[in-house]
C-alpha cells in the first residue's frame, strides 16, 4: 500500500531515511571515541530501539519505569532511566525488571539519583526483594533541572550509594553536556578518586553535543532525536534537511472553505501542540503556511501556493517535534519508496509511569 | 485508596465536582430551553456521557469516527460527528456504524459536511452500503476554520443533500456560536424554506455560548468542557474557581535541587505543552508557579512559598486544557472525598482517525 493511501492522520516513518540517520550517528560517535547510548523517547518502539543497538549503540535510554518493561519484554537488556524513581509502586516495579533484566551476573538496570531519598528508596527496596541497583548520581550542569549542585554533593550522594546495600554506584550523569561543566567534573572526579568512589560510568546527553560530552572525558553520549530529527532540529541545525527527517504525518485536506485556506484533518491530537509556528512544513507545498491548530483541525494559509487545493487531496507534513508526535500515536507505519513495509505499534507510547 | 496514594503522576476526577457540572449546565440549559448535546471530547469516557445523557442531554458529539464507535459499543446512540468523512476507510466504518447504532427506524449517525466532495463521497458509501447517514451543513460564521461562506452556499449544499441517496438532509451547524451570525441564519433559514429543505436541527457549540445559540434561534448547543472545567477557562470565566474543577493531576515531587525550585514528575506527555504559563494551578500551594516543562519534568518555582518541599511529597495540580490533559492518559482514577471509587479506561483517548 502506497503511504497516501492509508488513512489519515498516519504517522509515518521513512526506513531509508531512518537507517541513514541510524548509522550516521553510530559512525560519528566511533569517529569520535565514545560510547553511544541511544535514547528510545523519540520512537518508543522496540523494533527501532533493536535497530540502533545492531548498528552499535552500547545500551538503551528510558524516561519511565514504563518505557522500560516494554523495551525488557522485548528482551533488550542494559537500560538506563535517568530519573529519580519514587514511590512503592514504581520502586517493586524497578527491583522486577532488574531482576528480569539481569545480564549474566550483572544487573543490567541503571537509574539516576539526585538525594539521599532517592538513593534511600532504592536501597531499602532493592534489598527486600534481592536486586541490585545501579545508580549514577545525576548533576546539574547549568541545565537547571534535576540534580545535585556541588561536586562535594556528588561526592557525598556516591559515598551513600556505595555504603548501601542493593545499591552499585556506577558513576556520574548530566544533561545536557555543557563546556561549561568542565571544572566542575575535574573537581568531582578528584574527590570522587580521593574517595576510591568507583567511576565507571560518566553520560552526558543531547543530540548534537557527542563532540562536548568527548571534551568532558564523558564515558557515554545519549542521544535519541536523531533517529527521526524533526523541523525543530533542522531550525537550528545548519546542515540539517527536510531529507534528513524520517517522519511524516500523511493528512487529509477536509476542508477548502476560501481559497487561501484549507483545513487538514491532522490537529493538536495529531501534532501536539507544540508552540512555534508553523506547526510543521507541507512537503508537497513548502510555501503553506500551517499557523494555526485546533484539536481536531490544522489551518494552513495557502495564500502563497499556486497549487488549487481540492478537498479530499492527501499531503505529508513533517512534524515540528518528533518524540511528541510519537506520544500522540498509537502506531506507525514503516514505509520504504512511499510504500508501507510494516506496522510498528508504539509500544511504549503514553507509558505516564 | 486515597489519591495520594496512587503512583504518580494519575490523572483524577472528583466525582462530587463532575457531578455538579453536569447537573448545572443541564439545569442552564433547561432554563434557556435549548436541547444540550454534550461533546465527549473533554472526557473520551463512555461512562460519563452516560451520566451526562442522564442528567439530560438529547445527544452526544464525538469527533473522529474511532471516538464514535467507542461511545456506539457502550450502547450509546444520536451520535453528531460535526467532522468532513473523507476516505473509503472512514467512509465504510462510518456507514457500518450508522448500520449499528440505528435508532429504531431512524439513523442515529449524523456528519457535517461543507463541500461537494464530503456529500458525494458520503451518500456514494450510504448507498452502497445501504445505509442512511444524517448530515448538517457547516456554515462559518466568523470561527474561520471550516464551513460554507455564504447562506447562498449552505442552500445549494442542503440542496444537493436532500436530492443524493443514502443522506438525510437534518439542517446547519457552525462552531463557535456568534451574535454576528444572526443575519446568516435569517438569511440561509429564508432561503431554505422557499426550497422546502427540512431543517430539523441548527447547531451551536462552545461551552458557555449556550445563551447564544439560544439567542440565534438554534434547536440544540455543544457544550464539552464544562463537564471537567480546567484553569484555561477560569481565567476567562469570572464566575469559575478552581473549586469547580473537576480534573486533578497527582504529582511527585521527585527533586529539590535548590530551595527555589522543585521538579515534579509530569512534564509535557503528562500535562501537554500548552504555551501559556503557568502550567497549572498547584491546589496545596497556589503560590508554587509550573514554569516550564520539559516532556517528563515539570519545573516549578517555589521562590513564594513558605513550604518546605520535599522529595516524594505529593501534590495535586489542575491542569490548564482537561481536553488535551485526557487525550495522554489511558486510565482515569474518580474519587469522592479524596478515596479512588473507580478506575475508568479513557476508551476513545488516542483515536486519530
């Protein structure tokens, strides 16, 4: 079936495109020497996920313990949440998958951790129920997010994670890699060494920044939009193309009301609401103009088209921020030349928890 | 189980809350003496259309066929999908459902439509399929999105419903309902009768317009948001305090970095990224301001609050669009008096098409 002849809204994926811009990332970041973590936000899908650690990539990114059994029951092993896991639930949840996840004697479960009750929580539950944890202390590096503020918090945050049972300190964690954090790192490996702290792992994060977390002395570089790169990216990304985005949204035009307005059948459930305008780019019409979205319905201006648009026409659109259209879908439709390969469903889509 | 209970972040409705919304607007409705058609999009949950068809409302408003035949399987009929159905795909599960959900003798299944090409393509599958398929013609009246331009326009699409086979000419319908659209309507109702065209219902929408559609002389008005209320129409609405919300947003605070700014655990796939800030309205502390949103952080300055935050401590946050909110999760938790009663599967989230 050819791509304009699904129904529409349909999320799309070009297996071309993806591949290339699979193994572009795995090339340049063993031009670069270091390790490649792909993170799975931007897909949510296993298949995919199994395509970047064929081409190289050392072990999966998951934002929630969600994500994560879904990538595990699909049996890919070394996943790393960097994320401060709380609560009953989600830590039984965690200790399971570690248990499941286990890759020979290792534990194969990484989560980040930021205060002493995080690391706490870990610790007491990973201990009842027989698992080991690996944890890296996340640092805040000017992102303004989570993580500690001082290499002397780190450090202490180590410490308590190494002296607590269920619990295997693996390292240090920040996002997004920033020069900046140079001194920072230097002084925290410092204590860290003084402390005989061990130092495995030091992740650095952000499509783009491979080459800064490299300056840094990082271990490992998450990235994870590259696998579809969005308009967002290309905005700001000199060297980025249309070409280079492996997502479509294939989309009905319902409505022609006045000649320089159409309506298309892809709105903010399609495209998430995302607030620059416009909302994504028309391949066939690069000159129309999506400015406007409600729920159900996008409003192009194509005053500036020659093309006479007719009600029932299919056009493609590349969406502005790819990992949350992926949110919004519950499957896509893998497409080589313009014809549908397979179906992939977005298993780990909509994984709150 | 109390909602403070639930793992994080949950979506949650107060029943005593949901309640009394539905109970006011059938009250409004009943006084101004206009028929009220709830729109399920608020809500995606057949349960409470259920409770809203009731408390009184003739009929529900779904937007994509998939919402429809979710609502269809819960015995739900008088279905308005105000939507262009366009495609052999949508077109064949529109007709199966119009089969379905047949209402006696009479169609249930009623589509808007403002063009040529939407008719044709409907009354083509109608009777093909032997079904009948009720249709209103969408007129815009000022809400530039979709719709015919003039009442000339309206005529002769009525026209063309009322000769095709497998359609049931039932009247207009226009979204928002505006006062200005006053001489559209006298004009299109004066040319629809010397035509002899039945127009059985004129449509309004907008939660809060019901006055309005009243004023215009219509049979029946869309309302949807009222059912949960969110902070996007307390800040339009005087008369609304967030008392009258009925969604919550349970929440963990899942770090403290500074003592200036807390992170909570729902982001962007968990509240939708609506532009403007705050995000929400946090209940225990409204002097907390949600600043920013990563897609799985949210960030929130507690710079005005005398509270000291702590990591694991839970809050509950009222979201700016319950729409928007109800379309990223896949269950909801109804309470009364802070106690989980249910849990209800959001059954027409997600569906695109």
């Amino acid at each position: 079936m050819h791509i304009y002849d699904l129904d529409t809204p349909a999320l799309v994926i070009d297996l071309d495109v993806l591949e290339r811009n699979i193994a572009n990332m795995a090339a340049h970041c063993q031009d670069l020497g270091i390790a490649l973590r792909v993170h799975t936000k931007t897909h949510k899908i296993p298949e995919i996920a199994r395509m970047q650690l064929a081409a190289g990539s050392q072990g999966i990114v998951c934002q929630k313990v969600g994500e994560a059994e879904v990538m595990a029951r699909a049996g890919i092993r070394d996943i790393l949440i960097p994320y401060n896991i709380l609560g009953p639930q989600k830590l039984r949840r965690l200790t399971a998958l570690a248990r499941m996840a286990r890759n020979g004697g290792h534990s194969a479960i990484t989560v980040a951790a930021d205060s002493e009750e995080t690391v706490r929580g870990l610790s007491a539950q990973a201990a009842a129920d027989g698992a080991t944890i690996r944890v890296l202390v996340e640092v805040d590096t000017g992102g303004g997010r989570c993580g500690v503020q001082t290499p002397e918090a780190a450090r202490d945050l180590g410490r308590l994670v190494a002296d607590l049972p269920g619990l295997e300190l693996a390292g240090m964690m920040t996002f997004p890699s920033n020069p900046r954090a140079q001194p920072f790192f230097d002084c925290a490996r410092d204590l860290w060494a003084r402390d005989g702290l061990p130092c495995e792992v030091l992740s650095g994060g952000g499509t783009g920044l491979e080459a800064v977390s490299k300056e840094l002395g990082f271990t490992e570089h998450r990235s994870g939009s590259y696998a579809y790169e969005g308009m967002t990216r290309i905005k700001t990304s000199a060297d980025l193309t249309p070409e280079r985005c492996a997502t479509r949204v294939i989309v009905t035009v319902v409505s022609v009301p006045t000649p320089d307005r159409i309506i298309i059948d892809g709105g903010q459930k399609t495209f998430e609401s995302y607030p620059p305008k416009p909302y994504g780019l028309v391949v066939e019409h690069p000159a129309a103009r999506i400015q406007a979205m409600s729920v159900e319905h996008g409003h192009v201006d194509v005053s500036g088209c020659d093309h006479r648009f007719r009600v029932g026409e299919k056009l493609s659109v590349i969406p502005l921020h790819q990992g949350k259209v992926t949110n919004m879908h519950d499957e896509v439709a893998a497409a080589r030349n313009g014809e549908v390969v397979c179906v992939w469903d977005v298993a780990g889509r909509g994984k709150v928890r």
